[in-house]
C-alpha cells in the first residue's frame, strides 16, 4: 500500500490551462523531476462549469483537452513516468448551484481528486463575483465566507480545503477573524478534512501598520489556533509556474508556527488518494 509523506507530494498545481498561469503541464513534469524530491505531482487546474460561471477561468470547452494532457502522463495505468505518479485533479469554488456537476467530476469523469475552495465573494451591490484578493475589506462578507468554506468542508467532495486563511488577504486579524477560524477549523476537525498551508500566498508579502511583515496568508494567527484544535495540516505550491512548484516558504512556515507533527500522509492506490489515517 503506497504511503507517501507530506513533502513527497503536491496536490495543488495550475499551468497555463488556467487562464492567468504559465507553463505547460509538461513542464510541471519536468520541473518536479529537477526538484526529485517529489513523488506525487497533482493538477488541480480550476475547475469551470459547464455554463463557463468564473471568469479568469479556463473555459469549459477546454477542459477536455486539460484532462487529456494530463492523462498522457498517466498513459498505461498512473506511473507513465518511472519515477512520478501524475494525478488528474480540480480546484472547485464550493458552489450550491454546481454540486452535482461536481460529484459528476468526483465520481464519474475520471478524476483522481477534487480540492475545494472559496475565492470569490458575490457582491450584491454590483451583482458579481469580487475576487478576495482584491477586496480591500473582508468584513461584510465574512460570514458568508465562513458559511461556504464550512459547506465545503463537510460536503464529502473533496480531498482537503486549500487556503483556509484566504480571508485575511488584505484585513488585519482581530475578534471577527478569530471566531471566523474558530468555525471554519472545529468544522474541519469535525470532519477529519485537513486544511492546506498555501505556498502561493507565500510568494507576496504585506507590510502591517507597525512595520512587521507578514504574508497575505498563511497567517500565523489562524494557524496557532490550527495547531491547538489539532487539525490535519497539508503544505502544497499552488503553484502558477514550474519555477514555484518547490514551497520552502510554506514549509518554513509550517515548522516555524509548530504545524510538523500535524502533518498529513496520503496513501495512494492506483490513483485513489485518501488519508492516511
Ligand atoms: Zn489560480
Ligand atoms: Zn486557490
């Protein structure tokens, strides 16, 4: 039965196919051949719907061609290339209206896993999607993220939650956060589903008001509490480009707020990736 360490594996990556990355998937291959110290190379290109909902997506009529690519690394069962396991994966924005179509992806399309996300606030004013990376101030929408994140968690869909945190992106931690981790972290405890400390978030870096820096997220704040509740940890590039696929930032980080021992294993069979309990 083949176990593999956090570090071996990385279940969160995003080539070109994504609309706002660089790289072919053969060059994530390759680049994780270079790096040898990983095992398991997931793709996990944003998944667009049907009806092509998100913008800065890749559209739906490309999908195909995405999963064929990948699959090509996995010709002859899921080790074409000796030394690699590639995996077909999907980052899916958890959305009510699309659950289905996801289960669909999970169960029926041939995908190894899925992973799940909350990127985008629904604006009401504006009647559209705000990106949370460029929205200045999370407060009015904190509860609907807290919501949906925890929807996510406990739908059965998907492998882990990646970025937990991405609600601090730009808003400083205080109260209101904290209790939004409070829930989001007791429900991923309440469901065994670990949450993902996000090498993309690492590659920025935001000065606070008295001068120290900190990332737009991972943030130590929300992991003490992580790490407190005893959740499952996972590290993983989220990477845009090849050249970011290692996460010595992410790792780093990881250690430094004590998250070691919390750190997951994943076994994986002829492509099924589950928890290693
Ligand atoms: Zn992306
Ligand atoms: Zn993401």
């Amino acid at each position: 039965m083949p176990i593999f360490t956090q570090s071996e594996v990385n279940l969160h990556t995003h080539s070109f196919y994504c609309g706002h990355g660089t790289g072919e998937i053969g060059d994530f291959v390759s680049e994780a051949l270079r790096l040898g110290n990983i095992k398991v190379l997931g793709f996990s290109e944003h998944c667009q719907t049907p009806d092509n909902f998100y913008p800065d997506r890749m559209r739906y009529e490309t999908f195909e061609t995405y999963t064929d690519v990948v699959n090509s690394f996995r010709e002859g069962g899921y080790n074409a290339v000796p030394s690699l396991t590639v995996l077909l994966g999907a980052e899916c924005d958890w959305n009510t209206q699309y659950t289905n179509y996801y289960r669909y992806l999970k169960e029926g399309a041939g995908f190894n896993y899925l992973i799940g996300s909350v990127h985008y606030f629904f604006d009401k004013e504006a009647q559209r999607l705000l990106y949370m990376g460029k929205c200045r101030d999370v407060k009015p929408y904190l509860s609907k993220y807290v919501e949906e994140y925890t929807q996510m968690l406990s739908s059965g869909l998907f492998l882990f939650g990646c970025h937990p945190d991405l609600y601090c992106y730009h808003t400083e931690w205080d109260k209101d956060m904290e209790s939004a981790a409070s829930e989001i972290i007791a429900c991923a405890k309440e469901n065994n589903m670990p949450l993902e400390v996000n090498g993309q978030g690492c590659l920025k870096k935001h000065i606070r008001e008295d001068g120290s820096i900190r990332y737009p997220y991972p943030v130590p704040e929300f992991w003490a509490m992580a790490k407190e509740a005893g959740v499952k940890v996972c590290i993983n590039s989220d990477a845009h480009n090849p050249i970011h696929l290692d996460t010595p930032r992410a790792r780093a980080f990881a250690s430094e707020n004590g998250l070691d021992d919390l750190l997951v294993k994943w076994e994986i069979t002829e492509g099924k990736v589950s928890l290693y309990q």
